[in-house]
C-alpha cells in the first residue's frame, strides 16, 4: 500500500495538544479516512508516552480495516515526563532500546507491525552496525515493513546509507524554512530514492510579521480560490522531490481542506513569487 499524498500527524491528538477523547480521535481518524488520508505519523514520545495507546483504542473504535492504513512510528529520543523518571534528554539507539520501542508501540498501537519505522533525531554516538543488525532483526521479524529517519543531515544520511536501505526523512520544510532545497538535503534524498516527508509543512506563517508574505498568500489564495494552509501546502507538493507534509492540524475541517489540496496546480511564476516573498529578496 502506498502512502496517502498528505499524512496525518498525531502529535497534538493527546495530552500534548487537543487532549482528545478516544471517540474524539476515532472520528478524526475516520474523517482523515474517508477524505483519502490512509497515512498516520506517530512517536512513541507524544504526549509523554501515551498518544500512541490513545490512537490505538480510538483506532479500534474506528471500525477501520488495520490493512487499510498505514502507521509510522519514531524511537530513539529519551523524553523525561512522568512515564520515564530521567533527568537528561537523551537518545538512545541500541538494540535494546530499539526493539522495546517497537514492541511498545505495537502494544499500544494494537497492531502486528509498523508501516515503517524512523529514528527520531540523529544522535552523535550511534552505532551504525548495531542498527543495521537491529533494523535486519525487526524487519525478519515482520515487526516493521520499511526504515526511515527523521531529522537527519545529507551526511548522517550518507553514514547510515552504508548499512542500510533509508525509504524516508522527515524533516522540517515548508515555505517559511526553505533551507532543505539549497543544503543538498532534498537533492540527495532525490538521487538516493528516500522519499521526503515535511512536518510542521505550515512553518511560523501563522506567526509571521513578513507582510509581503502574508500579502502574497493572500494574493494566491484569491487566484486559487482556496484557504492560506492549502496555499503553503501546495506549494510544497510542487516540488519534485515529491514531498508528503504532515500535517500536525486536530481540526476536522483542515483534515478535509488539506486532502483537496492536489487539486490545486500553483502555476510556476506564483510558486517563485511565494518563495521570493519568503526569502525576503530576489533569487541568485
């Protein structure tokens, strides 16, 4: 099964953001569904280590076929809260660690196997070939189908591309943190095969004081016909690296408006205009 083009986020689900209920994220759930939204982006940190248990009882409660969706899971990052008495952030990619996080989320997940597992943030002291044989020991166990990273550089990718196979990165890309375009990031995940997913693909527009930006969103979004977050997601879909944003929205009206938002085709002069406005000056 292949990835829905937008993947939904599930950070903000729990008690990190809209606290939701497990019906309230079961009609979420559905209302991602039957908009063409198959793909659910999750960590085993969110909401301090219990978001991935919520999702799992709502997803129950969804009625949803397991083989009809596609979950995506992070480890690696040590979180104090309450459900992990530390002291010091950290990450921890050893074996050990890695497969407990597996079997966790697939505990409070309720399924049989990730869609794809990702390595949260890079660490400066991971063990290549203990991952490799750990990723290798998870995906003959069918606990996992596919293995991805999050975070990572052109470099760290090269590091772990030389003992494994990576299918994805997420990073953080929008119009307003454009940078993965120019450092080579996107470029290698395009001659590498890795295909690019975008959190927080809305950027701080938001939160932005770039007038001319604001103004130009606003400019496009009359010509398209269409609301300020599908202009800043479509934009990225026209990108050839071929880009999935995750979306982190709780709303159900978001969840609709961005599964239309392939419809929307931002013609070339409108795409350099936006980024122009972003970038605060003429390109080279």
């Amino acid at each position: 099964m292949n990835l829905s083009r937008i993947i939904s986020g599930t950070m903000n689900w729990g008690s990190w953001g809209a606290n939701y209920s497990s019906k309230e994220i079961s009609e979420l759930i559905r209302c991602a569904y039957e908009n063409g939204i198959n793909s659910f982006d999750h960590a085993d940190i969110y909401g301090g280590y219990t978001t991935e248990e919520a999702f799992g009882k709502a997803f129950k409660l969804s009625g949803i076929e397991r083989e009809k969706v596609i979950f995506i899971s992070k480890c690696g990052i040590m979180y104090p809260c309450e459900k992990l008495q530390i002291d010091v952030k950290h990450y921890d990619y050893s074996k050990s660690h890695i497969i407990k996080s597996v079997e966790n989320s697939l505990n409070n997940l309720n399924t049989d196997y990730l869609d794809s597992l990702l390595l949260h943030r890079p660490s400066p002291i991971m063990n290549i070939n203990e991952i490799g044989d750990t990723i290798d020991y998870l995906m003959d166990k069918k606990m996992i189908k596919s293995f991805g990273v999050s975070n990572f550089t052109v470099s760290q990718m090269s590091l772990i591309e030389k003992h494994l196979k990576i299918s994805f990165n997420q990073i953080n890309f929008s119009l307003t943190n454009y940078e993965p375009m120019f450092d080579g990031t996107l470029d290698y995940m395009q001659i590498n095969n890795i295909k690019p997913m975008a959190y927080s693909p809305l950027g701080n527009f938001f939160s932005s004081d770039n007038k001319l930006l604001i103004d130009k969103v606003e400019k496009m979004c009359s010509k398209y016909s269409c609301s300020q977050d599908e202009i800043l997601i479509s934009w990225i879909l026209k990108h050839e690296s071929k880009i999935y944003p995750v979306i982190g929205t709780t709303k159900k009206d978001r969840i609709i408006r961005s599964s239309k938002v392939e419809d929307i085709e931002i013609e070339l002069i409108d795409w350099f205009e936006l980024l122009e406005a972003s970038m605060g000056k003429r390109l080279p």
